[in-house]
C-alpha cells in the first residue's frame, strides 16, 4: 500500500508540472490574441485538474485504508520507517513548490485575460458611441429623418 502511496504521489506531481507547462501555454497564447488557442489550453488544463482532483481523492481513500481516520500522508509518518518518510518528504515538498507555482501563473493568465476583456469592452464602447447618431432627434417618431428648424429664423424675417 505504502508503493501505491508513493506512485499516487509521483504521478500528482508529473500532473502538477503538466499544469505548469499548460498555464505558460496559455499565457503566451493569451499575449499572441488567440482565443481560439487559450480555449484549447483551458480545455487541457480543466480535464487536467479533473484527473489531479480525482488522484486526490484516491489517496486519501488510501490513507484512510491503511490508516482509519487519516487524510493526510504525514499522519502516516509514525508508522513508516526514515528512509520512505524523507522520501515522502520530498515528493511533498516539490508538490507544494510545483502548486505555487501553478497559482503564481495562473494569477497572471487571470490578470491577462481580464486587462483583455476590459480592454475589448471599452473598445466595443467607445466604436458604439462613434457609430451611434450624436443627435437624439435626428429621426422623427415615423423613422423618417426629422427637418431641423432652421437656426436663422430671425434673419429671414419670420419670427
């Protein structure tokens, strides 16, 4: 049980570094302006996270095997010998690294995506109101142009 505790592990952290690599991915693609790219990407890291989350839950099955009532891995260090404690140690530890990581990235592909969606909204604004008739009365009710009075009615002689 103690192998299929270690493998779990192993495997978790090569997901972990997976994720790393697809949320560099994704923030390039973001830099380049191809959202069909970053949807791909977003795709590959959700099903990712799927698989990391069930990996997860198997482990802490079993733990709870081996050990009734423990969740984590270090609950099980008074029952293992040095040598696979210092491992487990270590696959913890690059875990923990490999997540900071992970949230740093996706901290700043979040940030991007967002300074895009703003820029983009106020884009669409202001095209909007470039396009948009400057003077509300400029149709009738009919949706015929309206005639504007003639702004020289003084000079003409008609009061």
């Amino acid at each position: 049980m103690i192998r299929l505790i270690e493998e779990n592990l192993v495997r978790q952290n090569k997901a972990m570094m997976l994720l790393y690599v697809l949320l560099e991915e994704e923030f390039s693609r973001l830099n380049q302006g191809n959202p069909q790219g970053v949807s791909q990407v977003e795709l590959s890291i959700q099903e990712l996270m799927r698989q990391v989350a069930a990996e997860r839950r198997s482990l802490r099955a079993m733990i709870g095997t081996l050990m009734p009532g423990a969740v984590r891995v270090r609950e099980l260090y008074p029952t293992l010998d040095q040598e696979t404690r210092g491992a487990f140690d270590r696959m913890l530890e690059m875990l923990d690294v490999t997540e900071q990581k992970c949230g740093v990235q996706a901290a700043k592909n979040n940030e991007m995506a967002m300074a895009l969606f703003d820029q983009s909204s106020k884009l669409l604004t202001f095209m909007h109101n470039q396009i948009k008739p400057k003077n509300t009365g400029a149709y009738a009710s009919s949706g015929r142009l309206a005639r504007a009075p003639n702004s020289a009615r003084l000079l003409t002689g008609r009061l």
